[in-house]
C-alpha cells in the first residue's frame, strides 16, 4: 500500500520540486558571476574638445515672454498605450524592436501596438529595484539589462548588481518564472562605488563623481573598472553647509544616439561624451540676470526672481527643459506702505528648436505643447528612451480634456479612447 502510495505521490514530488527550483537559466546557457572586485583606475584621461563652440539657449531671454509650440515641430508620431493603475506606477522605461518594456515596479511588461500587454518573466519585488537607472536593452541581441539589489546572507550588507535576462523572445516564452538569483549573468558593483546610476548600456554605466554636490561623471565597464572622469566647469563653490537640501540642484545624464549626455547642478553647460575619453560643451544654458551660482546659493545669496534648471529631456528635433524661478514672500504687514508686493514662484517649461536654434518658453497654464498632431492632450515628456519622448497620464483626464471633432487625423485616438479602461494610466508616446 506505501509502495503503491508513493507511486502515485511522485510525479506530483517531482513537480513540486522542479516548480520550486525553476530554472536557473535557459537550456544552452552557462551561469555566469562577476563578484565585486576592486575597480582599476581610470583606463583614460579625459579630453576636452573645444573645436567647436556650443549652441545658445537663451533662458533670460524666453522666460521673459510666453509663447505657445505646436508638438509638430517637434515630432512627427504619437502613440498611445494603456499601461495599468497606480498600483503598479512606471519606474522606468526601454524602447524595443516593436514596442516598449516598461518596469511597473516591480513587473516588467511588453507593450506593442493594438495588442495586448505581455509580462517578461522576472520575478522580483519593490526592493530588489535599485534608484536611479533601472533597465536597459540591446537591440541586437535583444537581451535586457536590470539594475538590481540583494542582501548578502553571509555580511548582511546590500549587494547592487546588474543582471542580464536571457533574449526576450525566450523570456517571453517561458513557463516558469525567473528570479534574480538564477539570472544567467550577474554583473556586481564594487562596493567603494557607493553613487547611483544615472543611466547605464549593455557596456558601461554612468554615475555622478561626488555625492550631493557632483562636479561631474565617472564611467565604468559593465564589469567594474574604471573608464574615466569627465569633470564639469563650474564656478567655485564656496563654503559648502554640511546641512539641508538645495532645491537648486539637480543633475542628469543620458544617451542620446548612444552618446552620454551630462549636466551638473550649478553648471550652465550640457555635455556630451563624444568617446571613451573626449567630451565637448554641447549646449551653454545663458540664465543672465536669474542665474544663480553655486558660491551664491551656499552663502545665503537672496534667491528673489533668480532661476535654475529642474528637469532636462532631448529628441532628435529639440530639448525640453523646465526652470523654476524664485519668488518672493514678504513678511511685512499688509498695512505697512513699503510692503513689497509678494512674486509667486513659478516652473517654466522652456522648448529649444535645434534646427532653428530658438528658445521658447510656453506660457504658464499651457501644459505643454499644443498637440497638433491629433487634437489631444498638451505634451510634456516624462522621461525619455532611444530618440523616443514620453509621458503619463490617468486615462480619465484623456477622457475628459479631449475633444473629438470628427478629424480624419483624431482616427486612431477616438478609437482608443473608445476601449480605454479608465482605471488605467496612458503612455503618450512621440518621435
């Protein structure tokens, strides 16, 4: 009877036992580590190419006017998405050889054009996303790249990583789920490299050189070694405080046509690394009587009608740039006669035309650019992926604000705004 019994319990064992174990990789590939080891230091000394001067935004001179850009001068397509609810927000997104992977974190989907969206079979939770960059891909190969975190069991401490996924199409193709501890590959970051990632490829990856007040970007192998040190011009900092939050600062890099792209906080210069150890001062932002300096905002300077830079996109036709300007409270009594009349603080939102080289500032209550191309929604990028501008946006609001005329050109949005689900979220997608 036992003997029948375990017979016919076995198979289900076995299951069991291949459910719980998954696989570690797909059939053919080797599991490969790369333990955390010392970088070496910098392969390359940097550069600087002056040969050519950089293009002016002119930030002092737009901001003060207003003046509405139609979404046509700077794309050509839009596309829309439906891509879940707020239980899941968007951390991050790739563009693909037919569509878009986007991390509504902690899952991974693949979403494509008038079909449904497809889960890529990593299993992971909120935590085991790190800040900052958190996915890439190779088109070629069509591998994708996470940038992950883990506990070391034996020290305690965190572990960040970045892992490499077998080829989508066998990703997708899966049955079983994978974990990030059977990923394939698994390339550790040395633990002296204690910056984010700004944004990272399939080769190399980016962080800022200090933390807090960054004076430019270091790059590194997939690996770990050390590539080289980019440093930003900026003017002196001063007596840096050793307490509080500056609003003023902020500091990005990016690919653009797989070329990284840099700005520093306090820095009126957007770089781009053109090789492995040559940059060159692509843009010079003029802020002229609202800049701020860095020596300025550290030793109290009065931040009264001064601007500085909060966020930084770019496309092939433009750059999307928005710049907060100070205002001013005054404490006075409102009977007092010399009392100053308040300013309000306010975020513009500033488009550069490449092929015109023009700076414009959209008016305040705008929204964006005026959307053209089929009568919906104002347009402000979100974030950015391979030549591609994005934004978000509850499905409702879409329902609400936009007004179908019956144009051939508003074909495609009425029929999506006609099986949208209005609990979910739109990617608003131009090129």
């Amino acid at each position: 009877m036992n003997k029948q019994l375990l017979l016919i319990l076995l198979p289900a064992i076995l299951l069991a036992t291949g459910c719980k174990q998954q696989k570690a990789y797909d059939e053919g590939e080797t599991a490969t580590q790369t333990a955390p080891h010392q970088p070496l230091p910098p392969k390359y000394t940097a550069q600087y190419d002056r040969s050519v001067p950089p293009a002016r935004i002119d930030i002092e001179k737009a901001i003060a006017d207003s003046v509405p850009v139609s979404l046509s001068k700077v794309a050509s397509t839009i596309e829309y998405f439906m891509v879940g609810d707020d239980k899941y927000p968007i951390t991050d997104v790739v563009a693909t050889n037919d569509g878009f992977i986007a991390l509504n974190q902690p899952k991974l989907y693949l979403y494509r054009k008038g079909m449904k969206r497809k889960r890529v079979g990593l299993k992971t939770t909120f935590g085991n996303w790190e800040h900052g960059a958190k996915i890439c891909i190779d088109k070629t190969t069509t591998r994708l790249y996470a940038h992950l975190k883990r506990i070391n069991e034996e020290t305690g401490y965190g572990e960040r990583y970045i892992a490499e996924l077998p080829p989508l199409d066998s990703v997708l193709a899966r049955v079983y789920y994978l974990y990030p501890d059977s990923l394939p590959t698994r390339h550790f970051i040395p633990v002296n490299i204690q910056k984010g990632i700004d944004c990272f490829s399939p080769e190399i990856y980016v962080t800022p050189i200090n933390i807090g007040i960054e004076k430019g970007i270091q790059t590194f192998t997939i690996q770990g070694d050390t590539l080289c040190t980019f440093y930003a011009g900026i003017d002196s900092l001063g007596k840096v405080p050793d307490f509080g939050f500056f609003g003023s600062m902020y500091h990005t890099a990016y690919f653009y046509e797989n070329q990284i792209t840099f700005r520093t906080s306090y820095c009126d210069t957007i770089y781009r690394v053109t090789d492995e150890q040559t940059y060159k001062a692509e843009y010079y932002i003029h802020m002229g009587k609202y800049r701020a300096p860095a020596s300025y905002i550290f030793n109290g300077g009065e931040r009264k009608n001064k601007a500085w830079l909060t966020d930084l996109k770019e496309n092939k036709q433009s750059l999307f740039l928005k710049i907060f300007k100070e205002g001013k409270s005054t404490k006075s009594g409102w009977l007092d006669a010399d009392r100053e009349p308040d300013m309000p603080s306010v975020e513009r939102q500033v488009v550069y035309l490449k092929s015109s080289k023009q700076t414009f500032a959209l008016p305040v209550k705008a929204g964006g650019l005026a959307n053209d191309l089929d009568g919906g929604l104002p347009f402000w990028p979100d974030g950015q992926t391979d030549g591609y501008l994005y934004m978000i946006r509850p499905a409702k609001e879409l329902k609400a604000k936009i007004k179908l005329t019956g144009s051939p050109k508003q074909k495609e949005l009425k029929a999506f705004l006609d099986g949208v689900d209005e609990k979910q979220n739109v990617m608003i997608v131009i090129k």
